[in-house]
C-alpha cells in the first residue's frame, strides 16, 4: 500500500485559509442548488397534486358525468 503525504502548508497559513475558503465557498453553491432543487421538486409536487385534484373534481361533483 502506497502512503500518501497530505500537503502540510504549516508556513503558509494565508494559502490554506483561503483554500478553506474556497472549500466552503463550493459547498454553499452545492447546498444553494440542492436547496433550488428542492424547491422545484416541491412546486411540481403540488402543480400535480392540484392537477390530480381539479381532473377528479367533475367525477366527485356530478357521479353520472364521464369526462
């Protein structure tokens, strides 16, 4: 099994915080686009629970009615 070093930057405090930073950056897009994601899911699921709602409304209303 091969060791691998991790980079050890212990000089260059300046570097690594702004690689955190960066880190943290890329994670609050992730979970802004997750969140967005989320939201359209959510607004779809209730455009067809609506829709699901409205197409058995004539059938519940008037019971002799085929539409």
């Amino acid at each position: 099994m091969k060791k691998t070093r991790l980079p050890c930057d212990c000089d260059a405090g300046e570097s690594s915080t702004q690689e955190s930073d960066n880190v943290n950056t890329k994670l609050r897009q992730r979970k802004k686009v997750a969140r967005d994601e989320n939201d359209d899911f959510l607004v779809l699921r209730n455009e067809m629970k609506e829709w699901l709602a409205l197409s058995t409304l004539p059938s519940l209303t008037n019971p002799g009615s085929t539409e």
